[in-house]
C-alpha cells in the first residue's frame, strides 16, 4: 500500500499505469500459455488476471483523485483564511482612512480657525501653504499665493530682523522669534513671528513654517506702560528734587531760629523765659531732625548717597554717637551705653557719619520706645573678612518690642508699627528706611529680633577694613586684668553694659543692683582674703545709701583701699561734695567711654585730692591768656541777614572779630583790600554767587588769593558739593 501511495502521489503514476496495464494485458494472453491452456477463448485465469489489473487500476485512480482532493482541500482553505485575511486588512485600511481624513479635516479646521497667520514657504521663498487668516488679512486668494513668492510690506523700522536672526534655523532649536510691524488690510500691524525649520532625515531644510500672532495690543500696552513709568521716573526725580530744595530752604531758617535760641538761652533771662525758649530750641531741634530724614531720604531716593570712605576711630565714632543720644536718655530717665568686644578694632577705614547716622536712627528708636531700663550699644567682631573685619553693632532695648507679624514692613519708608491716629509716638516712618539703604550701601546687612513686650535688638553688620595707616590701640585690650571690681548699679541695662565693659578689659567683677549685696561681696572677699580694686556705686542711689556704701567699704578689709568711683548722670554733678567726704574719689559720668573708665581704674590718684572729671578732657590751658590775642579777621559773605548775626555771634565767641558783606562781589572787593585768615562763604548770594565769587578772588593777584575759603550752604546735594570743588573752595560742610 504505501508504495502504491507513493505511486498515486507521483505524478508519473499515469503513464506507469498504461505500462503496467499493458504489461499485463500481454501477461494474460500468456497465461493461459504458461499455464497450459490452449485456445483463443480467455481461460479463467486470465480473466482473473484481467479483474484483479482493474482492481488495482482503480484502486491506483481511486487513490490518485483522492489525493489530488485532499490537496485542493488544502489550496482552498488557504486561498479563504488569505481571503479573510484580506478582508480585515482592507476593512483597517478603510477605518485608517477615515480616521486620516478626520484628522486631516480636524487639523485644516484648526489651521483655518485660527487667528494666527500659518505660512510654509520653501527655502526659495516659494509658499506652498498659507492659511485663511494670512489671506484674509493680506487680501488676497488662497490660488494667487500658493506657488508664488509674496511678502508682506515690512515697516522700515523693522527692516531686516528676521534675516538677521535666519542663521538660527540652522541650528538647534531650529526656531527663531521675532516682532516686526506689517502693512496689513487694518494698516501696520505688530506680528510675533515664531518660525521653525522643517528637515528631512539628512537635516536638510525643507521648508520654514512660521506662525504669527497680531501683538498690537500688548505692544502698545507695553509702550503705553513704558510712556508711564519713564513719566513716573522723571515724576520722583522731580519730587526727590523738590524735598530736597524744600528741605534746603527750610534748614537755612531753621538754623537762624536755632542759633538766635541758643545765643538767647545763654543770655540773663527769667526762669518763664528761660522754659519758653527751651521749648523753642526743643522743637526746633525735633523739627530739624524731621526735615533732616526727609533731605536725606530724598538724596538716597534720588541715587545720590555716596559714602564718604576715610579712615576713623570705631570705639570714638559709637562712644560720641552714644553721647548725643544721653540727653534724650536722661530726659527719659533711662540708660544707655555703648560695650565693646575685647577683639573689636579701633582704628578702621569706611564712612564714618554714615556709621553714626545709623546708630543714631537705631539708637534715637530705641529710647523712643523704651519706657524703663535702658539702651545698650554693643559692638563686636562677627568673622574677619578680606581687608578688615565684619563688625556687628546691635542696639538693644527694654522698651515695648515688636510684634512678630509687624517686623516685616518695619525697613519700608513711612512704615510704622502704630500708625493710628492716636499713636504715641512722633516721626516719619523714615529712619529704618534710611538705615537700611545706608547699611546696604555699605554692602551690610540689618534686621530686627523682637517680641511684643519683651524688648528689642535692632542690629547690623558691615565689613569694615583696617586703617592701613593704624596707630597704636588707645587701650590695651587686657587694660584692666588681674582688677577686682565691685559694680552695685540700680539700673540692669547699666549694670550689664559696665558689668561687660570691665570684662571685655580683664577685671573680674561683683555686680548687683542691691546695696545689701555689696555687704554680701565685702564679707565674702574678706572670707577668701582677697581685696576689691575699686567699687563703682550708682549716683543715682538715695544720698544716705551711697554715704553709707561709701562708709562700710571704707571701713571694711576688701574696700577699704579701693578706688571708690561714684556714677553719675550728666545733671548730677550739683551732688558730688557730700560724697567726697565719703571717701569717693572719682565719678564717672555716664556714658562711660571705655577709655575714662580705664583712666580712672589705673590712673594715678590725684595727690592734691581733687576730684577728677572722668569724662571731660583736661581743659587746655586757656588760650594766649594773659597775653592778647592777635587778632584774627574772618569775612563772612552771607545775604541773610539772620544767619550773618548768628555766625557773628559765633565766631565773636571765639575770639573771632568778623566782616559781613552781603553779595559775592563785595566780597571779592573785600578780599582784594583786606587781610582775611578765613572766608565764610554763603553759595546762593545776589548779584554774584559765592561760586563764581570764589573763582575771582582764585584768580586774583598776590597772596589774598589762596585764602582758605569755606562754602556756607544747607544744599546737601552731590552736584553742589562737586561745583563746590571746581571753583576752588577749601571746604564744604553739610
Ligand atoms: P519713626 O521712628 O520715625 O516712626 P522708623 O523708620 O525709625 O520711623 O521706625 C519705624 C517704626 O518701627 C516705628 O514707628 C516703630 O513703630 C517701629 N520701631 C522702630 N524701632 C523700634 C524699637 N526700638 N522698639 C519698638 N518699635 C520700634
């Protein structure tokens, strides 16, 4: 069977059957033959020869065709599953299509909706896409620009942007933005173009489709805008300008009324008189102050705050700051005190009266806020920076503090943590504003710590370089060591502040602010065998506590050889004589420079048992007395006739004899005839100016030319101070 299968299979089966069938056609003929049978009819042999070849003929075509049906079965189940095959494949097409055409539809739709113009346009500057809203608003049809090279009329103005950015196409992002006005059917209009490089696969540049936006309206928003804050900018420079003018022309008065108050308080008057002309002075001073703070924020407003970089003395330049805020410390009967770090510098390089100004601003808030206690000033080294040191000063308060939430705004100008109608306090709400700008001119930083209640330290920090040219420290920064200290002080802002000054310089100290306690530290030196240096005692004690301190130290083994030093406010000294008899043989009067205080703790004892005044410096020996002084001449050119009688009754004080003329030329003639040491030069005058003034007596011939020649002005601006120098003045003061 299986070869006969082969043979079906065969595709030469056929003609191997007709040679087998004839095979055995002649095999039957011959069979009869072979097997002995003779005659012509088919002996049963052969017809059973002949029925089995048909049977296997069959059995061969019947196998065959079986095959062959089994292999068309086959072909044709293939032929139908490609057939489905194919059929789902055309049925994704068709839905691929539909989505494509959608898309397609969707994405003319957008480019058509859209207010932007959409242009493609070959290298060649052939377009080959232009959308509705670039026909629209160039008027013209869709067939006209497609193909053609159009460009839009570009405004001259704007000639060439775009060619000169076209280099950015070439490179990554592939995309350049630019704004250029075009000649449209609504006349120029602003188009911020976007145009971006199509590539293909080689990166080279197809076509550039560009997009752009009509930008009228923000560009003339922005014009607009830029129209207003260039009127806004002149506006403040004006108004910077005018304070400063008003401000001027309000301190020149203000100084006669101040001056005539001053020379009227030191004349005889009745005590009614008196009190009413120190409320003049008072006010006026405060008044002053106020028109000073809007001067100065209008020159830092208007950019003209230049610092005035010199070398100076740290510990002098806080000590004096410090001084001038004691009297409104006294009148307020509060401390205030300045405390330096042993490492702080005392020589250094920067602007000086800035430096004041701020300490006086923080220090000046500090007892305006501060209703008991006191103020301290404390200085010391942060880290030593590049040419110098960073130096931190922090004003501390015992006042009523700043709430958290009002600590931000503090630095702002006319920013004030009670601004009500009924607020307790005066001022412009400038000072901290001021300070700020000053320290942050100086390249420092300020800030606040405060809580409502509790107090405030208002503090900042600038770099500050060392004095190449530094003398020797005044004080030794362990001046006071191996001293033994007793501080019995009433007040604890003042006790801290001396308990830290005396550290600072070495001492050991015994402090407290209860007199019973000086016994306590007596007894207990006395126990360990040791010995007090000194005793400094607060004046401000009642008289029989201080005689009765000043009686049991002496008396007793620890104080009884030390250096008894009374503390006293500027308004005590009516109260030292009692005390001398006590045994007290100093005072210092507070503030305390750290100096004095050093004096009087190391210094000899006066033999002769004269009181020593610790603050104020040995009076010089009166000048020329006994032998007359040569008179020195001063002209004084000034057209107000106010300020000439107060700076003649200032300088006659000096010993002075004075001149006044009342214009610039009068004053050139003045010169020419006279012998002057000294001009006083007012620089707005009549007729002549004090500038041009200085100019012909500059030029005049012989030795009156190089008079020194000081500018009298309340100007405080920068320009006026450099036409000063121009024409020759020798100096200008502010
Ligand atoms: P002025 O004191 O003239 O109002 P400043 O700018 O110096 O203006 O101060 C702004 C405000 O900050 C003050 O009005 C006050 O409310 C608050 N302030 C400043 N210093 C202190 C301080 N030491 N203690 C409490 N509040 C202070």
């Amino acid at each position: 069977m299986k070869l006969l299968r082969i043979l079906v299979q065969n595709r030469y089966f056929g003609p191997l059957l007709a040679s087998l069938g004839m095979a055995i056609v002649v095999l039957v003929f011959n069979v009869d033959v072979l097997a002995g049978e003779s005659g012509n009819n088919l002996g049963p042999t052969s017809l059973a020869v002949i029925a089995i070849t048909i049977a296997v003929v069959l059995a061969a075509l019947f196998f065959d065709t079986r095959g062959k049906f089994a292999r068309l079965n086959n072909q044709s189940e293939r032929v139908s599953e490609m057939a489905d095959r194919l059929t789902v494949a055309i049925e994704k097409l068709n839905a691929a299509n539909a989505d494509l055409q959608q898309s397609e539809e969707r994405y003319r739709g957008l480019v058509e909706t859209q207010d932007a113009f959409i242009v493609r346009r070959t290298a060649d500057g052939l377009l080959t896409f232009v959308n509705s809203a670039f026909c629209e608003q160039f008027g013209m049809d869709r067939a006209e620009l497609e193909g053609s090279n159009f460009t839009p009329d570009v405004h001259p103005e704007d000639y060439g942007i775009a060619e000169s950015l076209a280099p950015g196409l070439e490179a990554p992002p592939y995309r350049i933005r630019y704004d250029q006005r075009l000649l449209t059917r609504d006349g120029w209009r602003w188009i911020a173009w976007i145009d971006n490089a199509i590539r293909d696969d080689a990166g080279r540049i197809l076509e550039i489709q560009s997009i752009g936006r009509d930008d009228t309206a923000r560009k003339l928003a922005e014009e607009q805008l830029k129209g207003a804050r260039d009127e806004a900018q002149a506006a403040n420079r004006a108004k910077s300008s005018f304070l400063a003018t008003v401000s001027h022309e309000i301190r020149t008065p203000m100084n006669g009324i101040l001056g005539m108050t001053r020379l009227l308080l030191e004349t005889e008057l009745t005590g009614q008189q008196y009190g009413y002309a120190s409320a003049v002075r008072q006010s006026g001073e405060a008044l002053l102050a106020i028109i000073s703070d809007i001067l100065d924020y209008s020159k830092i407003e208007a950019g003209k705050l230049a610092l005035d970089e010199q070398p100076f003395n740290l510990i002098n330049t806080v000590e004096q700051a410090c001084e001038l805020l004691s009297a409104r410390a006294v009148e307020r009967e509060i401390a205030i005190g300045a405390t330096f770090a042993p490492d702080v510098p005392e020589f250094l390089y920067g602007d000086a009266g800035r430096l004041r100004q701020v300490i006086l601003n923080l220090g000046g808030n500090a007892i305006k806020f501060t209703d008991q206690g006191g103020v301290m000033i404390a200085v010391s080294v942060t880290f030593e920076s590049e040419a110098g040191v960073v130096v931190l000063f922090e004003v501390t308060d015992t006042g009523i503090g700043i709430a958290e939430e009002a600590q931000d705004k503090l630095f702002e100008e006319f920013s004030q943590v009670d601004s009500g109608s009924t607020r307790r306090h005066g001022g412009t709400g400038l000072g901290l504003a001021i300070s700020q700008r000053i320290v942050q001119r100086m390249k420092g930083q300020i800030g606040v710590e405060s809580a409502a209640g509790k107090g405030s330290t208002f503090w900042f920090m600038v770099d500050l370089a060392f004095d190449p040219e530094a003398s020797e420290a005044t004080v030794a920064p362990d001046a006071l060591a191996g001293q033994r200290i007793m501080l019995c002080d009433g007040n604890a802002t003042s006790r801290e502040i001396i308990h830290r000054s005396l550290t600072a310089l070495g001492a050991e100290v015994s402090a407290s602010g209860d007199p019973e306690q000086v016994l306590q530290f007596l007894a207990q030196a006395e126990g360990d065998e040791a010995i007090f240096d000194a005793a400094l005692i607060d004046g401000a004690f009642p008289d029989k506590t201080i005689t009765e301190l000043g009686r049991k130290l002496r008396q007793s083994a620890a104080g009884g050889d030390c250096r008894l030093v009374l503390l006293l406010r500027v308004d005590q000294h009516a109260r030292l004589e009692p005390y001398r008899q006590n045994g007290f043989e100093f005072y210092l009067v507070r503030p305390i420079r750290r100096r004095t205080l050093v004096q009087v703790l190391t210094g000899d004892r006066n033999e002769e048992g004269d009181w020593v005044d610790s603050r104020l410096p040995p009076e010089p020996a009166e000048a020329g007395a006994g032998k007359p002084m040569a008179t020195v001449r001063v002209l004084l050119a000034e057209d107000n006739r106010i300020n000439q009688m107060l700076a003649e009754a200032l300088l006659g004080k000096l010993g002075l004899e004075t001149e006044c003329v009342g214009n610039g030329r009068e004053a050139v003639e003045a010169v020419q005839k006279g012998n002057f040491a000294l001009v006083l030069m007012d620089v707005n005058m009549p007729l002549m100016d004090g500038l041009q003034a200085t100019r012909e007596i500059r030029a005049l011939v012989g030795p009156n030319a190089s008079v020194p020649i000081i500018a009298m002005t309340a100007s405080a601006r920068e320009e006026d101070r450099q036409r000063c120098a121009v024409s020759g003045l020798s100096a200008y003061p502010v």
